[in-house]
C-alpha cells in the first residue's frame, strides 16, 4: 500500500534542552498538544524508550468530540530523533535540529486515507505552532 508522507516543520527560539522536556513531559504535552482553542489534550501519557507507549487525550472542550492518540516508540535519540508508529500502524518521526540560538523541530507522518492531506498538515502544523508559542512563552 502507498502511503503519503507529510512534513510540518517550526523553528523555536530556546535550549534544545527545554524544547525536549516540553516536547516529551506529560505534564507540558497538555498544555500545547491540540490545534484549536476550542480543543485540549485532556491527559498525556509518554514511556520515552524503544517499545515504550504514548497516549494523549484530544477532546473538544464542549464534551462534543474526542480521540485517543497512541502509538509505541520505534526509536528514540536523546534530544535529536523521536520515531514511533501508531496504533493504526502509521508511522511519525520527529527531529531536533540545532541551529544555535534556535531549534527546528519537523515532524513527518504517514497521512490518513479517510482525511484530506491539507487538512492533516493543517491540523499537524497548528499543533507544531501551538507548541512553539508555548516554548517561547515559558
């Protein structure tokens, strides 16, 4: 089966350090882990290593919409590389690349097949952008 890959990408003002611990902490994957203000990561889990879990919550915070977004960990490289693949067994990889005084994060992922390939970079990319505003504002 062909599967479409998409890449979204944020370059963030910060330590490298800071934007791992933001990236892979519970508790600051729920403040920034949703594309919309009318969404929330409700609860984060994340068992950063090889054959480890992560889970996140997504719910629309009026209790009309939610999911569960899991996956297992295929690769992990302390603060530079990030792979995991879904329940659904797409994959994701995400890497950290430091540029000096900033940090550019991309991530790219297999595209569903029942959700339009802009609209999935769209809600990747406003998910990308929720967390760089949230890194440089903390």
């Amino acid at each position: 089966m062909m599967t479409n890959k998409i890449t979204v990408e944020a370059t963030i003002d910060g330590e490298l350090q800071k934007i791992w611990r933001f990236w892979t902490q519970p508790d600051h994957i729920v403040k920034w882990n949703f594309a919309t203000d009318d969404w929330c990561c409700a609860k984060a889990e994340n068992d950063l290593r090889v054959g480890g879990k992560m889970f996140a919550r997504m719910e629309a915070k009026n209790g009309s919409l939610g999911f569960d977004f899991e996956g297992v960990y295929d690769e992990v490289i302390d603060q530079e590389k990030i792979t995991y693949t879904l329940l659904d067994g797409r994959g994701s990889t995400t890497i950290f690349e430091n540029l000096g005084d900033h940090i550019k994060v991309s991530t790219t992922f297999d595209a569903e097949q029942n959700t339009s390939i802009e609209m999935q970079r769209e809600g990747w990319q406003a998910i990308l952008n929720n967390f760089k505003k949230y890194v440089e504002s903390n």
